[in-house]
C-alpha cells in the first residue's frame, strides 16, 4: 500500500489523518509530543483558569480507531524530498510515497532571540506552564518585597503584541489580579497590578475592521488594561522594557513580560529545497504541493498558500480545511483522478477580552460585548476533542464564572533562578 507520512499532529495534521481513515494507504503520524492540542484556549491554561488535560488529548486515544495508522512520537530532523525520505532526530530514515507537512510555527522575536529567555511566547503546554509559574510567582515575590518600587515592578505585567493571544492575554491578566487572588494577600493588594498591553502598529487586533479594533481597545480598557500602540520594543531585561513611539524612547519597569507579537513558520521547511517567503513559510501550489512534488503537501501556518488571490489565515480552520484537501488529493492521485485546488471557507473571526467582553465577525456581520463573548464560549467548547474536554471546560467556565475563581492554580516550583532578580536594584 502506497505510504503517507503526516508530520505534525495539530489541527491540519490530525484532520488530514481522520480524512484518510478507511483509504487503502499505510498512514505514518509523526509528532514531537503525544498530544493534539487545542492551541486556541492554551492562554487559559497560562493563566490558570484551565488544566492542560482540558485542552489537550493523547494522539494514539484519538487516533486508536483508525487501523491503518501508526503514530511515532519523535522530532523530524529533515527531508529529502529527491530521495522521498524523512529523517527524525535519532537517524531514523522513514521512506514515503506521499508527504503532509504540518509542522507549525514558533516564535518569532525579530532577531533578538535572546528576549525569548525573558519574555516567554506561547505555542505549547511547556510555554503554558512557564508563563502561569511566572505570573503566579511575580505575586508572590512582591508580597515578601519590602521595597515599594521593586513590588511595583513584579506586579507590572507586559504583554507584548496586540493579536489575538495578546488581548485575551492583557484581559484576563486583569481578572486574575482584579477578582481571582483578591483578599488572598496580606502585605500587597493584587487590585493594584498594572497590565500593559504594547502593540507596534496604530492599533490592536489588525486582522480585524478598524471599528471592532477599536471596540477591544475600549473593552480592554475599560477592563483596567493599559494599551500602548505605535510601540515597537528595542530592548528586554530583567527588570525592564524599553520600546519606541511618537515621544521617544520609553522605559517601562516590569519584571514579567509575555510575548505574543511574532509567528515564524517550523525551521523545517527549510529542508525541503524550495525558496521560503519573508516569515519563513512554504510557497505552494493551489493543490498544496510544493514546486516540482506533487507527492509533498505543506499546509497550515507553514504554508504560503493563496484562495481567491488572497492569502490564508494561519488559522485552525484554514489548517483544518488544507489538511482535508490534501488528504483528498492523495487519495485522488493513487486513483488515477485530478486534483482539486484549495479554497478557503472563512467561517468568521472570534476574539475574546475578558468577561462578557469579545469581539466577532462572521460574513458581514460584526458584534462586540457579551453577545460575541457568549458566542465564543459555544465555538471554543464546540470544537473541543471529545466529550470528557467538553465537560471539563464547560464546568470549569461555570465555576470561574460563579466565584471569580480559577481552578488551575497549582505550579510545580518556586522559581529558584528568579529569585535573586528581585533583589536587583530598580531601573533609574
């Protein structure tokens, strides 16, 4: 039987797998960890108001049904795409018929990748982990800091990159200081945290219209959240930001700081010969094949991929909808058919900012407040994998809802390497 290898098990990998069940074909899925994850709520696990296995399910339970694939939790390394070969990290050479490359992205710190040991991004559940240690901990240092400006810096938190991961970020950082540890402290009072939310370009959420763009700056503020645009950041220490706009240089003294302002596509496409646009993606045919292979596709936020003279959104349902036409491609090919092109249905854009405050768009239409953030809830929960995700975040959301209250707020370590930092002295 011809062999497919899927690299990547995320939205576009897993929908191309589930399109090829029941094909006369041998599936390989090849992935890094041994879960798919709900990337769209991660923020919540960062934050604490869900657990990694509310968000997240093990690749072999979902995918035990399907007969003719088998899973290989390993890192690919490389691909020959002359010899048709895929190479993982301990040597092992994997020969394929027929490629799907859903490898993702990473961060991208604009050629400062030393910030990304002091401003963590969020693309995983490690990423998670760290940043919910981190702002957990920024609480507890400025409770047993006896210096006023120090515990002003630990409980001024920077969020960097007005996207969608930013805002809901910015957001939900206020409700945590606001409502979630009030009356939890005895030397400092959470209330008085300051959330700054930077954003190079005039204005946040630049994927949407201007007047739903506007309409979350206003419910991000009105939230407590301070939003800076028309800030580009030059410089990231321990105990400051310092950024650019209309006025100067600016300096911001804070000592935990989250990134969410760069995407850069997996290095990984990198290996497969063919000339990378300006964010490192994969340019691809209307099939999703690379030039001069028609047995490689690159879908999701690794390919440059084109409908209707437009670009595609590195978003989940566009990974979805690429991982089922490349799926429906190779089964085509192995029987002798044409191949059909992509062409993106675009469902609508949904961004939540805190509670009963979110914007959306669906087809021409646009609504902002608790109306959108209703609706997101129904999306988010609806597109969970599997009923038992469902159940735990339903719940978990109603409990939140109810008491203030997060539920995921255990962290594993005391942060030892950060604690000499809060005995740095201030920035002058």
């Amino acid at each position: 039987m011809p062999h497919v290898v899927i690299i990547g098990c995320g939205f576009g990998g897993l929908a191309a797998a589930r399109e090829l069940a029941g094909a006369d074909v041998r599936i390989t899925m090849i992935d890094r960890s041994n879960h798919h994850l709900f990337q769209p709520l991660l923020y919540q696990v960062a934050t604490a108001g869900l657990s990694a296995p509310a968000i997240s399910a093990p690749i072999r339970a979902i995918l035990a049904e399907q007969r003719n694939l088998t899973t290989l939790m390993a890192a690919v390394s490389s691909i020959d795409v002359q010899g048709k070969t895929v190479t993982l990290e301990d040597g092992v050479v994997i020969a394929y018929d027929h490629l799907i490359v859903a490898a993702g992205s990473t961060h991208s710190y604009f050629g400062h990748d030393e910030w990304s040991q002091l401003a963590p991004g969020l693309k995983t559940l490690e990423d998670a982990f760290e940043i919910r240690k981190r702002i957990l901990m920024a609480f507890e240092y400025a409770e047993r800091e006896t210096d006023t400006r120090r515990r002003q810096e630990w409980l001024t938190f920077t969020v960097i990159g007005g996207g969608a991961t930013g805002v809901e970020m910015a957001g939900t950082l206020v409700e945590i200081a606001r409502h979630t540890l009030s009356g939890e402290f005895r030397n400092i009072d959470p209330h008085s945290a300051r959330v700054v939310l930077i954003e190079g370009s005039d204005r946040i959420l630049g994927a949407y219209p201007p007047d739903l763009s506007e309409k979350a700056r206003d419910q991000l503020q009105k939230l407590g959240v301070d939003v800076r645009t028309g800030s580009r950041v030059v410089h990231i220490d321990e105990t400051c930001v310092r950024y650019t706009n209309f006025d100067g240089e600016q300096t911001l003294a804070s000592r935990t700081v989250i990134w969410s302002a760069g995407v850069a596509a997996s290095p990984l496409g990198k290996s497969l010969g063919v000339e990378l646009d300006r964010a490192g993606r994969v340019p691809v045919s209307p099939e999703l094949n690379i030039a001069g292979h028609d047995d490689v596709y690159v879908i999701g936020d690794l390919a440059a991929a084109q409908s209707d003279g437009k670009p595609v959104p590195g978003v989940s349902p566009a990974a979805k909808q690429m991982g089922r036409v490349a799926a429906r491609n190779i089964k085509r090919r192995i029987a002798g058919k044409p191949t059909e092109s992509f062409t993106y249905q675009d469902y609508g854009s949904l961004a939540t900012i805190g509670r009963k405050a979110a914007i959306a768009m669906v087809g021409k239409l646009k609504f902002s407040g608790y109306p959108a953030w209703l609706f997101w809830l129904f999306v988010h929960v609806y597109f969970l994998i599997g009923f038992r995700n469902r159940l735990i975040v339903m719940t978990d959301w109603a409990w939140a809802y109810l008491t203030f209250k997060r539920s995921a707020r255990v962290i594993s370590s005391t942060m030892h390497e950060r604690r000499d930092q809060a005995h740095k002295p201030p920035v002058e």
